[in-house]
C-alpha cells in the first residue's frame, strides 16, 4: 500500500484532527457544562446553599519569590483556571487563521462579518434598554458559548450542513477575539506600567525561546506563568496571558510528515516502539494542534464545568424573580442575546452575501443561518466571565445571571 495513503489512515494521524477533535471535545463537554449549572442552580437553593457562598469564598494564598497572591476560590478559578480556556481559545484562533476557515480573507469574511453584527446589535440593545442603569454590561451579550452552540447542533445532526457547523465555529472564534480585547481594552483599570513592562519581556522571551527552535511545554509553561503573574499585578485581566502564549504557539511541525516512516508511527510493539511512536505523532503535526488535542478536553470536561458551578449558582426567590423583572439590565441582556444576537448575525450574512463579497454556506438556507443566529445567542461561559468583571453589585450580577441562563435555554429551543 502506498505510504502516504497509508499515513492518512493511521489511527493516531486520524486522531489528531483539528476540527473534528474540536467540534467532537465541544458538543460532549456541553452536557457537562449544562449539568454544571443545574447543579450550581440546584444547590444554591437547597437547605446547604450557604455551603455554596463559603466554598467559593473560602481563600488560598501562595508566595512567590516573597510575593504573596491571595484569593478566594471563586477567583482561583476565573483568574487562574479559565486562563487555560483561553489559551485553548487562543490556540484556536491561531489554528484557524493559519490553516482553517479564516485562513483567507474570503473564507474569513462571512463569519466575520456575521460575527460583528452579532456583536454590534446586542450591545446596542443592551444600551437601548440598560444603558442609563449599567452601561458597563454593554459587552456581556455579545459573546457565543462554543460548547453549548456546538452542541445544539450536533443535535440537529446530518440535517445540519457541515460547511454551517464550520461557518458557526468560525462565528464563534470571531466572537471570543471580540470579547478577548473587550476584557483587556475596558475591563482592565488602574495599569501598573512597570509590571506591564515584565509581562511585555516574557512574551519577548517566548519569541526568543520559539526562535531558538525549544519544544519543551515546560519551558512554555513557566514562561506562561510569569506573564500571568505580570498581568495580575498590572491591572490586566491575567487571562489574557493564555491568549497571548497560545498565539505565540508554532503553527508548523517540527518533523516533516513526509520524512516519518509510516511503520514507525504504527508500531507499538514495545515500550520502547511506543514511545517512538508518540514523539513522531507529536513531531509531526504543530505544537498548535498537538496542545489543542491534550488541553482541549481538560477545558471543555473539568474546568469550564468548574466555571460553570463557581459563577451560575444564584438565590432564586420570588422577591428576586420580582426584582429581575424590575431590572432594565435582566431585560437588556435577555433580550440582547436572545433577539439581538440573531438578527445581527442574519442581517449582516444577508449584507454580505448580497454584496457579493462572500458566498453562503453551501448547502444551507436562510432558514438555517437564522439557526445558527438563534444558537449564536447562547452566551453562557465567556457571557458569565464578563459579567463578573463588568458588573460589581451581587443583585446586579444575579439579575444578569438569571437573564443568561433565561436566554441561552430559550436560544437553544429555539
């Protein structure tokens, strides 16, 4: 058999596909991400809700170099933990504008110009109806869970186009660069410029370490957390860290695929085959797509779960129910996500597509692409992030919870 074609069907080859990893990895997590939220929902109003409040407030410190961080739970988790998500989000965005579907700018262009109608219409909706009580939260309905808008058309199944499950996952990148420079552009006050300057001089020696032709994921990882560390104390929120170092990532294989030998790379006869094996699958594909496949599913099935049970868990109560319904901000959420965020997207795909800049989908319908505007309304874990750091009072953060959690259920339905 010929070696390349026998290359293209080794198992582990097959494995490491970008976008059906991705796609497979997001729809299943979404069902934990949802159970997460159920459960958060459910035990914040269970006779051991006031064990929710302390668990999340409980605090841990560590010391570093003499320099002390200390934080409660809740915090660990969206500073620290959730920066894995976004480099993960990070790794991505590298992937696709490298090698994906915004590799051109013609392929590019219908998502992204979907995706900014998605953005643009419900901020203005949230303003509209919000803006005078909490014009902070202008950005909170402009985001897309992947996961969950994945996953409610991995639902649908073989009735859905391929080509609109890639137009919706491009969407939904465009989306998180979006929210990504909104968090470090608005969300970030009080800049300290000399530890902004140490986090300039890690992602300086990232370059420099890539250029030297380093692999090790250790050396990436401590690097990482000094960016991190840097960021924290500058002002800026520390996810960004993630961002940065997964767009710094190498894009190409260190290994040439057409130098590995395909009985190598299926051979694990022994420990010592196996490990062979292993360094070549790794050496063969990009450090982009090799981290996506081992950090993906971390992301998607242990930490935005844990995000979900840390930040959805509110007081449901008559008297709160009553006090949403008076909010402006429950209803300019609610309604910016869940009417805002589709006819932006279908408003902006029809401009585009009638001004000849961009094709639809093939395949696909006006029907569908109202679809996928609707599923692009389910704004659950970046919408989440953000309201924590956009809104400040707990009545105003759990009126916006209840809004997302009403408008992303509904979203999906629809």
């Amino acid at each position: 058999m010929d070696r390349a074609l026998r290359r293209s069907r080794s198992p582990i080859v097959r494995m490491l596909s970008p976008l059906r990893d991705f796609l497979a990895t997001e729809a299943s997590g979404a069902i934990l991400l949802a159970g997460s939220a159920v459960v958060a929902l459910a035990w914040a109003n269970s006779p051991w809700s006031q064990s929710y409040v302390d668990l999340w407030e409980s605090r841990a410190a560590i010391s570093i170099a003499g320099h002390t961080l200390d934080l409660d739970l809740r915090h660990w988790i969206n500073d620290g933990l959730m920066t894995m998500f976004f480099l993960v989000v990070g790794l991505e965005i590298k992937r696709e504008l490298s090698d994906g579907h915004l590799s051109s700018r013609r392929a590019a262009l219908l998502p992204g110009a979907a995706a900014l109608g998605g953005m643009l219409v419900p901020a203005i909706v949230y303003l509209a109806i919000a803006g005078t009580t909490a014009p902070r939260g202008w950005a909170i309905p402009m985001a897309t869970d992947i996961a969950l808008a994945v996953g409610i058309l991995a639902v649908a199944g073989p009735r859905i186009p391929a080509s609109l499950r890639a137009f919706l996952l491009g969407l939904a990148i465009v989306d998180d660069i979006g929210a990504i420079v909104i968090i470090a552009a608005v969300y970030s006050t009080g800049v300290m410029f000399g530890w902004l300057a140490a986090a300039a001089v890690g992602v300086g020696l990232t370059l420099v370490v890539r250029r030297l032709g380093v692999y090790s994921t250790w050396v990436y990882f401590v690097v990482g957390g000094i960016v991190w560390l840097s960021l924290h104390e500058a002002g800026i929120h520390p996810t960004i860290a993630g961002v940065a170092m997964g767009l710094l990532a190498p894009s190409t294989p260190r290994l040439s695929p057409e130098l590995i030998d395909s009985d190598e790379l299926i051979d694990l006869s022994d420990a010592g085959a196996a490990r062979t094996t292993s360094d070549l699958a790794r050496g063969s594909v990009s450090v982009v797509e090799w981290l996506q496949h081992v950090l993906h599913p971390w992301t998607s099935y242990v930490i935005v779960p844990i995000f979900a049970l840390a930040n959805s868990g509110i007081e449901i109560s008559a008297d709160g129910l009553a006090d949403a319904a008076r909010s402006p901000i429950t209803w300019g959420l609610f309604f910016g996500l869940l009417v805002g965020k589709p006819v932006g997207v279908v408003l902006a795909t029809r401009a585009t597509v009638r001004a000849g800049l961009a094709d639809n989908p093939d395949g696909a319908d006006p029907r569908q692409i109202a679809g996928v505007g609707a599923a692009a309304g389910i704004g659950f874990t970046v919408a989440l992030f953000i309201t924590e750091l956009a809104l400040t009072d707990p009545v105003e953060q759990s009126n916006a919870i209840l809004a997302i959690l009403a408008a992303s259920v509904l979203a999906a339905a629809t």
